[in-house]
C-alpha cells in the first residue's frame, strides 16, 4: 500500500514539475557543467526520524540528474553535483517519509532553483 502511495505522489510530483519553468535558455549562452545547491530544510517535529530523499530533474522532459538520500540529522543541505544536460530549467523535489512512533507521514516538496555557476 505505500509503495502505491509513494508511486501516486510522485506522479502528481512529475505533474506539478511540468508546470514550472525557472531559467529559460538563451542563444549563445555558456552553460555551466557544475552547479551548486544549498538547500534548507526546517523538521516539523522534533521527535520525528526518517529520511529525506532528493531529485534534481532537468526540464524539459523530467530528466533525472541527482538523486541522493539523507538522515535528519542536519537541516541544511548542500551539494555540487554535475548535469549532463543544462540547457533548460531544473527543479529539486524532496520526497521526505517523517516516522514518528509506528506512523510514517510522507511529503512532496518541489522547489524550483535558478542555475549557479561554480
């Protein structure tokens, strides 16, 4: 039942990242192979444990270019990662499963980032 769930929240995630668009290309532009995020999470509780997954797609066409997955241990988040493709908008999404006590509570974010040079 919840690998269901996650499928159905995904796909709605896909949906909404359609919609976006952040950083349009433009002709003869030079695109950065690198780029770095810092990205800030707040937990809604305290007590909460779990998991934090990350996916960086590019768009158009949803690409998947990152994808990593982190404890609550640390609220801020930062990392370099490399795109194959960077000619088009991108956006973060965070699908996080908070646990506290027997009950899992699991969320979508999606965050749309301008391109960064490093």
């Amino acid at each position: 039942m919840n690998l269901y769930l996650y499928a159905i929240l995904l796909s709605a995630c896909a949906s909404v990242i359609q919609a976006m668009q952040v950083w349009a290309p433009q002709q003869n532009a030079e695109y950065p192979v690198s780029t770095k995020i810092d990205a800030k999470y707040q937990i809604s509780n305290a007590l909460s444990s779990g998991t934090r997954n990350m996916y960086v797609y590019v768009e158009p066409g949803h690409k998947l270019v990152h994808k990593s997955s982190y404890p609550y241990t640390s609220m801020d988040v930062s990392f370099t990662f490399r795109a194959p493709a960077t000619k088009g908008p991108f956006a973060l999404v965070f699908y996080d499963e908070q646990t506290a006590g027997v009950l899992q509570f699991p969320f979508v974010n999606v965050v749309n980032v301008a391109l960064t040079a490093v």
